[in-house]
C-alpha cells in the first residue's frame, strides 16, 4: 500500500523518525497540512482583500458602502432564487426580522447563507480532527514504553556503518525488544491456571484482552486508532453536509456533470455569487445586491476537498481491513516472521529449527504485539532482515529486568544479547 501512495503522488511520504505507516501519515500530517492551507487562504480573503462587495444605488458615499459592506457581512444573506432575474426581490421580511411594520413572512430563514463567516474555523476544526487519532496513538505509545521511534531511529541511523557497529546496535535494539516482551508477558494472577492461560490466548486473538501487560495493548489500540481515522473522514461528510446545507456526498459528481456537460455554467446553488443583503435606516427597510467573491474560491477549495476525502475514504477502509486481518489473524504473523528467515538461507528455504519453533515463537513469545513492532520497525526502515533463534532449553533464568530500562541505557551500556538466551536480531540490507 505504501509503495502505491508514494509511486501514484510521487512523493515520499515518511518523516525521519515515524511509528506508523503511510496512510496514518496521510491523515495526521498531509491532511492537516492541507486544510490548515485552507484556512489561511480564506484568512488572509476574508481580513485583507475584502468579504465582500455591496451595491446601494442611492448613496455614493464611501464611508457608507464601507458600513453596508461590513453590516450585511455580520447580517444575514439570502440567495436569489432565480440568478437569471437579479432585479426580482423575493423576500418580505417581517418585523422582528428587519422587514417594515406590515410585511410578513412564512419562514424566517428561507434561502439564508450563513456558512461562510465560519469557513476559517471549521477548516481549523477539521484540521485538529484529523489530529486527534495521532494524538492518541501517540499518548498510548508512550503509556506501553515500547519506544518504536527511538528504535526506528537506531536501526535507520546505522545503515551505512560497518558491521561491527550495526551488531552493537541491533544487539541493543534486540535486548530492549526482549526485555520488554518479558516484562508484557507476565500473566494476570486469574490468568496463571491452565484454563486462564487457554482463555488469555482465545481472548488475545480475537484482541478482546486489552492492557499494558497483556501482550495485545498496543496492536488493539493500533487498530483503534485506525477506525477512528476511518470514521473521522466518514464523519467529515456528515459535518459539511450540515454545515453547508446541502448534500456534500455527491458534491464532487455534481461537478464533474457541470463541468462536463456546460462548462460555463455558474453553480448558483451551493455558492451563490450574488445575495441580498436587508437593512433598516429609522423605519425605512433597504434591499442591497451584495457580491460573495469568495464563493468563488470556496467553490475550488470544498471541491478539492471532497475528491481527497473521497480518496482517503477509499484507502483507509482497505488499509483497515488490511492491519486488521495483519493483528487477528496468526498464520499472517507467522508468514511475516517466516518470510524474513527465508532470507538467511542460500537456498532460500526456512531453517529446520525455524519451521520447528515459528509458530510457538510468535504465539507464545512475540505475541501480537511484538509481531506488531517488527512490522512497523520494517515498514519505517529501508530493508529490514529479522533473524530470530529460539532456543528454549537455554532461556535465561535471571529475574525479570526493571520497567524502568530504556533503550537509552542499553544504548548507553551497548549491550549485546548473550550468546546463552533467546536473541533476536535485526539487519539492514
């Protein structure tokens, strides 16, 4: 999926240091990006070039147009409903509404326009809702102490030096790998019969046991924070419908028929270019024509908007689907982690010893969540190849390290993985 994005935009999506895929990318930075562009260039419309332009026949005065021009931006608007006749007033407004003393209306918000003064902020509030997902994966991340980042950022940093100084620090990401594994195996105390370790490993595949020593915490919340992503753009269109007045769904094959079959014709419906504007002077009451130039960018801007959230609509439900069969699914991590031991071979087949232990390693000892990490570790660097040698008969036996060790320390210490106990070591091509 990833190789697709970045062959189809041309564009190299991927940060220095990243602890998820493309496609979380997509929403949380090019998406953000995208509408916060938005928002500063109906900013700088709106405050420096103008909102809009209002015509009153009977007066000329300056200071006068400027008031009307900032009244009926801070009042309400109301569409023609027939653009062809400009000269037709349709609307009688009542009293309490602005109209004369014996004028009445049957709905007080008939053909309003009343979205455009908020364009700014809801672009900004879009923008902070494509955030959140990040901002949650983020927080849980650190809750689990896994550092993925800090681990991306070792392995990718050591690509180009000598091999001596690749071992020291696969050795050190390998060690810090194990030792957190050890510390999220540790079973609940209900959990150390028999029948409790049967029911943790059914709940654990299915991701319905969730916690920071379960095994599962950070793919289930992975796969959370996809979902989210997913109904953020689904909620997106719900949101402009309501906000815009109209149905956004179809928005964008409206305008491609426009576009097709009478390209010059002016969309009047959604982004009207001329309103009317009604204000009081004593007890008289004005109609005044008033120009909404900046529904002509708006028109550009929410169309783009509707083609890339359709996009993103499209790759993010496959792209869930996808983590989602990844996390539930053991044959699939059993095949990733065999997939890289095929590599150590001359003869391309997986060792005796990995075909005897693969399927124990993963469920047993990686679990979902340590398959997981070697996943995101190899998606986020250039060509990761994962040698793992089990050998239980001579698994250490010293106590349970500290929860307080960090990468740093082992970085600091360059610890290597005892020749004596389980190893697991990571190599850049």
């Amino acid at each position: 999926m990833e190789t697709f994005i970045n062959t189809l935009t041309g564009l190299k999506i991927k940060s220095r240091i990243r602890d998820d895929d493309t496609i979380d990318q997509l929403h949380h930075f090019i998406t953000v990006y995208l509408l916060a562009a938005f928002a500063l260039l109906i900013g700088i419309k709106e405050y420096t070039v103008g909102q809009l332009d209002c015509w009153f026949s009977n007066v000329t005065l300056k200071h006068f147009q400027e008031h009307v021009n900032t009244y009926c931006w801070t009042h309400k608007l109301y569409r023609y409903p027939n653009p062809d006749n400009l000269s037709e007033v349709p609307y009688t407004l009542s009293p309490e509404h602005g109209g004369p003393s014996n004028s009445t209306i049957l709905d007080h918000d008939t053909g309003e326009i009343n979205f455009y003064r908020w364009i700014t902020v809801v672009f900004l509030c879009q923008a902070f809702m494509f955030k959140l997902p990040h901002l949650i994966w983020t927080e849980c991340n650190e809750y689990s102490g896994t550092q993925i980042e800090k681990m991306v950022t070792m392995i990718g940093s050591c690509s180009f030096d000598t091999q001596d100084k690749k071992n020291t620090m696969f050795a050190s990401v390998a060690e810090f790998l194990e030792i957190w594994l050890k510390i999220n195996r540790k079973p609940f105390w209900f959990m150390k019969s028999r029948v409790g370790r049967e029911t943790k490993k059914i709940l654990q595949h299915w991701m319905l046991c969730v916690g920071a020593n379960t095994g599962n915490y950070l793919s289930t919340m992975y796969v959370i924070v996809k979902a989210m992503f997913l109904v953020n753009v689904f909620l997106q269109f719900f949101i402009l419908t309501s906000f815009l007045d109209f149905d956004y769904w179809g928005y964008g094959i409206r305008v491609i028929k426009i576009f097709y079959y009478d390209p010059d014709k002016i969309d009047h419906l959604h982004f009207p270019r001329v309103a009317l504007c009604h204000f009081q002077v004593r007890s008289q009451g004005y109609w005044v024509q008033c120009l909404l130039t900046i529904n002509m960018l708006l028109e550009k801007l929410f169309v783009v908007e509707w083609f890339w959230l359709s996009f993103l609509l499209i790759l993010t439900f496959i792209n869930f689907i996808v983590w989602c069969l990844r996390i539930l699914r053991t044959d699939r991590s059993v095949k990733f982690v065999s997939k890289y031991l095929t590599l150590l071979n001359e003869d391309g087949s997986l060792p005796q010893e990995g075909k005897r232990t693969a399927m124990t390693f993963v469920r047993d000892y990686l679990g979902n969540d340590g398959v997981f990490i070697l996943r995101i570790i190899a998606t986020n660097t250039n060509d990761v190849v994962i040698n793992i040698a089990v050998r239980p008969d001579s698994v250490s036996k010293e106590p349970a390290p500290s929860v307080d060790t960090t990468l740093d320390d082992l970085d600091k210490n360059e610890l290597a993985v005892n020749s004596g106990k389980a190893s697991s070591e990571l190599h850049i091509g």
